[in-house]
C-alpha cells in the first residue's frame, strides 16, 4: 500500500546548479511549529529561517502569490539499509532543511495520485488552495490554477501524472 506521494521533478527549471529557482525550506504547520511534509506539496515560501539560504514553508494563503509557492521535493535518504524502502514510505522530517522548487511556468513534473486533493485525469487542472499543502484536482482553469495534467503513466508500483506549470 503507497502511504505518501512520490514527486518527479521531470523538467523543472531549478535543476540546474545553482538556479534561483531551487530554495532550502523549513516546513512550520498553522500552529507555527516546524512540522513534516510529504513531497510533491505546495508551500509558500516565506522569510529567512534564521540561516542565510533556509526559508520558512507554510501552507498558501488566500493571498499568495504564484511566484512565492515551491514544491517540495526533499531528497529520499533511508539510514537503515537493512530493510527494501521504497519512495512512497519518505516523508520530510520536522526541522529539517528540505527542497523546494519554486513556481516557474512551462516546467514539467509528476507525481503520483496521493498528492493530489481529488481523482487526476489527462485534461484536468491543479489549483493551490489557502491552508492546505495539497493540489486540488479541478475540471477548470482559475486564478488558483498551478498546471494542467498533460499525461498519465504506470509503472509496476505507481500511477504517475505528468503535470504542466502555467
């Protein structure tokens, strides 16, 4: 049973050494204590964390902007090797630094159906909503729309959806 997303960052702009597009994150949940996140959420990136390249993450607002949103897509590093993991069984922990890719559109990435709020479908939209980390899955385009769901692919573990930035 798949218990997080797994998040492909396919052709996003912050790939590349040393982009702007790529920020270090700390996660802080509505009550502002640093709290876990899964990959392929939507943050809003916030204020320096107290280090130079660390950011504070919290859920969107009702007035963020796209330019301030990044998806998390923290690095899957198991320490006990003795044992099979697999990605869907990673979370980002409490405090920790994590990667985050920041909104930039025409960027390509994918991500497996549990990090969606809502059934993705070829064709659909993704909107960011205020308080939550989670995409909603939407039939149209609004002021909230992140991309679009260009394709869907299976894989002997996961059913992934290839999504658009707009």
């Amino acid at each position: 049973m798949i218990k997080h997303p797994v998040f492909y960052s396919d052709l996003m702009s912050g790939t590349v050494l040393n982009s702007p597009l790529l920020k270090s994150v700390r996660f802080k949940d509505d009550a502002g204590e640093y709290a876990e996140i899964e990959n392929g959420m939507i943050v809003h990136v916030g204020a320096l964390d107290g280090e130079r390249d660390v950011h504070v993450a919290t859920a969107p607002t009702a007035t963020s902007k796209k330019d301030e949103l990044g998806f998390v897509a923290g690095v899957c590093l198991f320490y006990d090797e003795s044992v099979r993991h697999y990605e869907d069984e990673w979370v980002n922990e409490a405090g920790r630094p994590v990667r985050v890719y920041m909104y930039h559109p025409n960027d390509v990435f994918s991500m497996t159906t549990e990090g969606f709020d809502g059934t993705p479908a070829v064709g659909k939209f993704v909107d960011f909503q205020a308080g939550k980390v989670k995409m909603k899955v939407a039939d149209s385009e609004s002021d909230n729309t992140i991309g679009e769901i260009i394709d869907v692919r299976q894989t002997a573990r996961y059913t992934i959806y290839g999504v658009r930035v707009k």
